[in-house]
C-alpha cells in the first residue's frame, strides 16, 4: 500500500507487460488522473533517456523505502510499524505548522492497518495510546504529529523474538 501525491506515477508495472498487473489503486479524495499506456511510456524512454534514469531513479527510491518497511514488519513491534508508518506519511503528505508540529492528510485507522499488515482495532488501540500520551492528534480532519512525537515514539521498546538455543 501506498499513498501518492500530485505529479507522483504509479502503476509501473504495467512495464512487465503482464495481462493482470498486481497493483489497484483508491483514491482517499477527488482526484484527476493522467494515464498512459507501456508503449507510451517506453516511447518516451526510448526519445528521452534522461527520462528513462528519472523513472529509473524513482523506482530506486520506492525499492528502497519498501525494503526498509520490510525491514520494519521484521524487527520491530506493531506500536514502532505504526510510528514508521506516521513519519513517511507525514514526510510526504504533512504540512509543517507554526508550533512545529506537521498536519497529514485525514487517514482512516483501516488504511493505516493495511499499510503495516494488522488490524483496524490495533492501530486504533495504538492511535489511541498515542494520543494520550500527547505525541499525536487525530480526527476526520486530519492528522497532526507533535514536533518531538516521532522521536519519542521512535524510542519504544523494540520487541525481537528471541528463541532457545
């Protein structure tokens, strides 16, 4: 899962010309799209190499932002997948506020469980959790993590399994 912004691609795998491409997409609001076909999409490649690295230079980036979510279902607990997941929302959907703090798009609990692999009843006892304690603020207007929220929240404890020898 992933949310994308304005002048933002997705559906690249239409490049590996499979009858039935993996991906979907829902759009969380009206939204106008632009779509072109492969074969557009390689012509263009093929007249416009430097687009052909940009494009390449951009799956590169989405490679490694899926490796490190990966990464994260790992090694970390559900409660540090959550707080991940709150920081690249809010790095790339977030508007900065006055008191340092950033507003983020209204996001359902649903979604948010879909993006780290668990619940809508567990993200919504950890967004809940998270309120209390006041790193975060959350309604069906948005959402808006306090300034120092991310890195208190990344200090929750990691949960590793740990097993006998």
């Amino acid at each position: 899962m992933h949310i994308h912004q304005t002048a933002e691609f997705f559906g690249e795998s239409a490049l590996l010309h499979d009858p039935q491409p993996p991906e979907g997409a829902t759009a969380l609001e009206n939204t106008k799209l632009m779509t072109w076909a492969a074969s557009e999409v390689e012509e263009l490649v093929r007249r416009q190499p430097r687009l052909g690295i940009a494009f390449a230079q951009m799956l590169a980036q989405r490679t490694a932002e899926f490796t490190e979510r990966i990464e994260s279902f790992r090694a970390d607990n559900l409660a540090r997948c959550l707080v991940r997941c709150l920081i690249s929302l809010s790095a790339r959907t977030g508007t900065p506020q006055e008191d340092g703090s950033v507003k983020m798009v209204p996001v359902t609990h649903e979604l948010l469980a879909e993006d780290i692999g668990t619940s809508r009843e567990i993200v919504t006892h950890y967004m809940n959790q998270f309120r209390k304690q006041g790193y975060l603020e959350y309604s069906r207007k948005g959402i808006v993590l306090h300034r120092d929220a991310s890195e208190n929240l990344l200090r929750l404890r990691r949960s590793r399994p740990s097993f006998a020898p």
